[in-house]
C-alpha cells in the first residue's frame, strides 16, 4: 500500500498561557505548538515556551506520540534509533533512548514505518496495554506504543525555548 500525498499544506497553530507548578510560587508560561503538514504528508510540529513570569523555571517538558502496530513480540515489528535496531526492540519494552536524534518503529510486515526525529530529546519508549480475562486467566493485551520525547527545560524570567519535532510516514 502506499502513503497517498496532501494535495496542499496545512498549519495548525495552537496557543495557551498557563502556569506551572514548582516547588515555589507558579510560574507564568506562554506555550505555542505550530502543527504544519507538508503536501508528502511529513509533519513538522514545533514548540514554543516562553516564560514570563519574573521567576526561573526548572522542569521537564515533554511530548508524547502514539502509535498502534500490531504483533508487538513479531521479528519484523521493532523500534530502531538513528538506523540502528534496539538491543531489546519488541514493541512491548520499556526504555529510555538517550543520545539519538531518531526514534523509528518499523513494521516489514506492512512495509512502513514512523519516525520522530528531535535535537537533544530522550525517547521514552513503552506498550499500551490492557488487562483482558480469558479462559487462561488475566492476560495483557497489547493496544499500541507511547514515545515520550523528554527534555530539561531551564527558562530564566522572558526566556524562550522552542524544540523542533518532525514526524516522516514511510513507504518501506
């Protein structure tokens, strides 16, 4: 099967001032997300914080994907990082993937893949699963992957940060 392209660029952009919780005073923070969908159907996502609150701002900013393949302990269902396959690339493992600027899962099966690619992130990788009664017993039941992209945010007051996420749909 084939990927069928947009027949135009599409940009979605989203705004919202709110605050976050430290262990001192909350922090006033302005968040942007701008979601732009190119004519190949790519997709390109950035993220802006700026704080402008008049104290600094420690945390962990992250973004989280979600994705469903099926046959999660199949051979030819894996994760890969920067083109190199997981040491324990099943679709049903946890872990954290530092020092990578591309997550892939990969399915040879259906002959596509997804990747999300991302300057300075930790990829947090794990299952969504749910709990199912069967004529064995409880059982887990896999319903697809969380990718969490994870960064350390560090913003003094009027400080900005903006992260760059590009997500590609693949013919295999």
């Amino acid at each position: 099967w084939e990927l069928a392209p947009l027949t135009h660029e599409a940009i979605i952009h989203l705004k919202k001032n709110t605050s976050v919780e430290q262990s001192s005073d909350p922090v006033l923070i302005e968040a942007e997300k701008t979601i732009e969908l190119s004519e190949q159907g790519d997709v390109k996502v950035t993220h802006r914080i700026a704080n402008v609150s008049l104290s600094d701002l420690h945390c962990r900013f992250a973004i989280e994907w979600c994705a469903n393949f099926l046959a999660p302990k199949s051979h030819d269902r894996y994760f890969e990082a920067d083109g190199v396959k997981l040491a324990k690339p099943n679709l049903v493992v946890s872990s954290v993937v530092t020092g990578a600027t591309r997550l892939r899962i990969v399915d040879e099966y259906l002959a596509l893949a997804i990747s999300l690619e991302a300057e300075g992130a930790e990829f947090w990788r794990t299952p969504i699963e749910t709990i199912s009664m069967s004529e064995g017993g409880f059982e887990r039941v896999y319903q697809g992957s969380i990718i969490m992209l994870v960064w350390d945010l560090k913003l003094g007051p009027g400080e900005i940060y903006e992260r760059v996420v590009n997500v590609k749909f693949e013919s295999l």
